[in-house]
C-alpha cells in the first residue's frame, strides 16, 4: 500500500509526465510476462489446487520448474536481442532490456507462487509479495526524497526487489526444488500436459489486461508518451485499488474447490449483492479525490478527466475479478473466460482504433473500453447466475444507471455540485435495494459471529 502511494502520488510530481510516461510503459509491459509461461503453471495450480503440500509429486513440480526457467531465460535473452536493434530511442530500449530481465525473475517467482497457493500456503506467496514491496520502499523513499528524475534508477531498484522475492520463495521451496529431476524426455510430456491445461487461463488473463493495454499503446502511438502518461497515470490510481480487491480471488480459489456446491453458490451470492451494494460508493470519492489531486499534481489536471472515464472499472472489474473469474476457475471453465476475454479485447481493439483514428479522440478510446469492461462483467454476470442456478441480481440494471449517471455527472458539472449531486443518486440507489443491502449485512454478522 505504501509502495503504491509512492509510486502513484509522489513519483509523477518528482519525474514529470514524459519520464513518468516511460517508468508506465515499463509497467504496461510487465504486465505481459506471464503471458510467456505459455500456460505451464497455470496448468499445474489449476490441477494440484486444494492438495496439501505433502501430496504433491515434489519430482514432477520440480522437473516443471527447471524446464520453465531454461525457456524463460532463452525468451528473456530473445527480447533483449530485439531491444538492441529495433529500439527507437535509448529510453525505449532500457525499457525492452529492463524488461527482459523482468521476464525472468517475475516468472520464475511468479511459478512458485502458483505452487504456494494450489497447496492453500497462500501466506508465503504473499510474504514474497511483501519484502518484494519492501526491498523497493526503501530505496524508492531515498530516490524520492534525493529528488531523483531519471526513470531508470526507479526501474533498476525494481528490479533488484525482484530479486529478493525470488530468493525468498526459492528457499521456502527448497525441498521441491531439491526433490529430483524426471528424465528429460518425461519432463518435456509433463509440461506439455500442463501447459495443454493452463494456456487457455493463461491466455485469458493476458486477453484481460489487452483490454486496456492496447488502447494505452495506440495511445502511445498517436498521441505520443506525455497524453499515454496522463492516461497511464489515471489508470494507476484505478489499479491502486483493483490490485487489492483482486488477492481476494487468490485466496478464494483453493478454498472453494474444496467446498460443496451448495455452499459455492451461497458465497457467490453473498460476494455478488455485497459488491453491488458497497462498490458504487467508489464514486463518492472521485469528487473529493480530484481536488487533492489537481492541488498536488497540477500538471495531471487533464488526468482527472480520464480517472472519472475509467473509474467503473473499479466496480466492474474488481466483481469481475472476484466472482465471475474465480468462479469460472473452480467449475474449470477455463474456455468459457478465455471465450469472453478475447470477445471483450477484440471489441476493445474496434472502438479503441474507432476513436484513434475516426473520432480522433482519446477521450472515446477511454469511454470505449471503459464500457467493453462493463459489458463483460454483466454478461459474466448473467452466465454465472445461470451456470450455478442462483436468482439474478436486483440491483444489476440499476447499477449501471447509477455508473453511467456518474461518468455524466462528473465530466459536466464541477467538483462540488457532481458530489452533491451524486450523494442523492447514491442514498435513492441504497434506499430501492435495501432488501438487498439489509440482507448483506444480516449474512456478514452472521459469519462474522461464527
């Protein structure tokens, strides 16, 4: 959390908008390297979740690993190679090289993170996860306040928290990574079973984050890396939120895979009206966050039109996320995500290309995109509701008025005739589902008494 309001607040006022511009396309293209596991973690969390640690075959997770870690160094050394004679400009190409390095360590921490929490040790992924952010709090503090602008040293000390990570899971997986090697030939069949298994969710999930990242790269494209800056900028106070919500789905896998069917259905209907409820409440903060922000950050004023774009996604998304997903992991379901995934990219690619190059506006690239993610979350929605045999939601249309009321409110009014504004709609909204919202809140007291 810390890390983020870093990363988020401070950082853009001490890089300026073209150096914060290259340190988000470093970010945007970290976040396709899982893509280049080609699946083959993914099939193996998907087949050992809910095991316990002692059941796994140690030599076949091992074997897996070594494997994955030889590719995953011959990808890296391909990207830096491309890096070196394609690259536009010196920061373009620190970027291509940073991230072939990236590839590698997050990679190779990132598959014994999967192998964590198949097994349900979901507190050592995540102890990882913070001396990772720890091992950068640091250093990035010291940059900060030195006044550091160049976007490499923030890139470089990333990287080295990376490092650590992956130390730390290496030695709380020794006795896997000692348990012995298949032949090679055996090897090679079980990761190609594996990765037959997990490239559908694989895919799925890289298809998730090109919704969004394709319309930042033709950004980048068309308007240049100052505009793909303030967009990017935006969308990180987006992900400073929805990177929270979304460890919820990684605890809840293992543990629904080993719950019955009953009880699934029961949490999801749960999940679903309490999302419905409490998450639009995200917009009331929008109002008074612009006002922080455009103070502290004069220079991202035209950001703050993007944000007020974007921020369904935090509703949206994040139920996505939490319900639909996940849920579409324990039925094994993988087609049907990677299915609706591609279906949303592609619809994403159309209007983002629509508005890059008909409209000439970044303004309906965002709004394009924005509304395919909610699109998608709707449909998932609807199926899932179906798919588990569970009444469909009340609040589901009215929701949506109240995001798209939001989006209206905030891009015509001012700050504080929007909030006023937005206040009332939010109190109608809680008052037409009160049978729902009264219903959360019987159900959360009583698990919480249990």
């Amino acid at each position: 959390m810390l890390v983020s309001f870093i990363m988020t607040l401070l950082v853009p006022k001490v890089l300026g908008v073209e150096s914060f511009g290259y340190w988000q396309l470093f970010v945007l293209y970290s976040m396709y390297s899982q893509f280049f596991l080609l699946g083959l973690f993914d099939g193996v969390y998907l087949v050992e979740g809910g095991k316990r640690r002692h059941d796994l075959d140690a030599r076949s997770v091992n074997t897996q690993y070594v494997l994955g870690a030889f590719m995953q160094l011959a990808i890296g050394l391909c990207i830096a190679a491309i890096a070196i004679f394609t690259a536009t400009s010196s920061e373009r190409m620190f970027v291509l090289l940073a991230f072939s390095v990236y590839l590698v360590l997050y990679n190779l921490t990132l598959a014994l993170g999967y192998v964590f929490q198949a097994v349900n040790e979901t507190r050592t992924f995540s102890y990882s996860i913070m001396l990772d952010r720890l091992a950068f709090l640091i250093p990035l503090v010291v940059l900060v306040a030195l006044q550091v602008a160049d976007f490499r040293m923030y890139i470089v000390f990333y990287l080295v928290a990376k490092m650590f990570a992956l130390a730390y899971c290496l030695w709380n997986a020794r006795d896997i990574i000692s348990a012995g090697l298949y032949p090679l030939l055996d090897g090679i069949g079980l990761c190609v079973k594996s990765i037959r298994i997990g490239m559908q969710l694989t895919v799925a999930v890289v298809a998730d984050t090109l919704i969004l990242g394709l319309s930042r790269m033709l950004i980048d494209f068309v308007w240049g890396i100052e505009t793909f800056g303030e967009v990017s900028f935006a969308l990180s106070l987006i992900n400073f939120f929805v990177a929270f919500v979304a460890q919820a789905s990684m605890v809840l896998f293992p543990a629904l895979r080993q719950s019955s069917v009953d009880s699934n259905r029961r949490v999801y209907v749960l999940m679903r009206d309490a999302l419905e409820v409490f998450f639009p409440a995200v917009y009331l903060l929008y109002f008074p966050g612009v006002l922080v922000l455009t103070t502290w950050l004069p220079q991202y004023a035209e950001s703050m039109r993007y944000l007020a774009m974007l921020l369904p996604i935090c509703a949206f998304d994040s139920k996505m996320n939490i319900c639909s997903a996940t849920y579409m992991k324990v039925l094994r379901e993988e087609r049907r995500l990677l299915m609706v995934n591609m279906v949303t990219m592609l619809a994403g690619a159309v209007v983002s290309l629509v508005g890059a190059f008909l409209l000439n506006s970044p303004d309906a690239v965002v709004l394009g995109v924005t509304g395919c993610i909610v699109v998608r979350s709707l449909y998932s929605e609807v199926w899932l509701d179906r798919k588990l045999k569970v009444g469909s939601s009340s609040l589901m249309v009215e929701e949506l008025v109240v995001t798209c009321c939001f989006v209206g409110l905030s891009l015509l009014l001012d700050t504080a005739h929007g909030f006023a504004v937005f206040a009332v709609l939010y109190c109608a909204y809680l008052f037409f589902g009160r049978s729902v919202a009264r219903n959360v809140f019987k159900q959360l007291k009583s698990v919480r008494g249990r």
